[in-house]
C-alpha cells in the first residue's frame, strides 16, 4: 500500500495514545475511516482496499472495535423477515 505523509494537529495529551507499533496503526487508519464508512460516503469494500485489507478483514476490525456491521434494531429484523416471507409467499403463487 502506497503510503503518504499528513500532518494531523491533536491535542498533546493525546500524543502518547498514537500508535508506533504497525498492527496499531492498521485499527488507527481504520478508525479514522469509519466515519465516512458509516455515512456511506465510502463502502466498506473501499475502505479496506484503501487499508490494503479484505472487506471481512475490515468488518472483523470494526466488530473487534465495537462497530457491528449490521446495526439493525430487532424489529428492522422482525420487518425485513416479514418482507421476505411477504415476497416468497407471492412468489409462490405465481408459480
């Protein structure tokens, strides 16, 4: 992965807290990624081919962070398995 160099200004006693250790950094990079992940300005695909990582690489390293990739509530689970059935049902009859 081709690397660049960019001057980030935080605060001093965040200083002790940036990763020097390469695995750290990755969980760092990606951090700094998720919120454009999350408010879908990039795919999780993109994020992780900028990381250089696979997309499941990069879904295991927000899970481990506490960002789940599904964050459907139960009933947004409850509502789409009624869509579906909904939709498999009426499948069925035009069969």
């Amino acid at each position: 992965m081709e690397m660049t160099t960019v001057q980030l200004k935080v605060p001093v006693a965040m200083e002790p807290y940036i990763a020097t250790k390469p695995d750290a950094e990755l969980v760092q990079l990606a951090l700094l990624l998720h919120p454009f992940v999350k408010n879908e300005t990039i795919s999780h695909g993109r994020a992780a081919e900028i990381l250089g990582i696979t997309k499941w690489q990069l879904i295991e390293l927000y899970a481990n962070e506490g960002f789940a990739y599904f964050d459907m509530d139960w009933s947004e689970v409850e509502e789409d398995v009624a869509t579906y059935e909904r939709l498999k049902a009426k499948e069925a009859a035009q069969v």
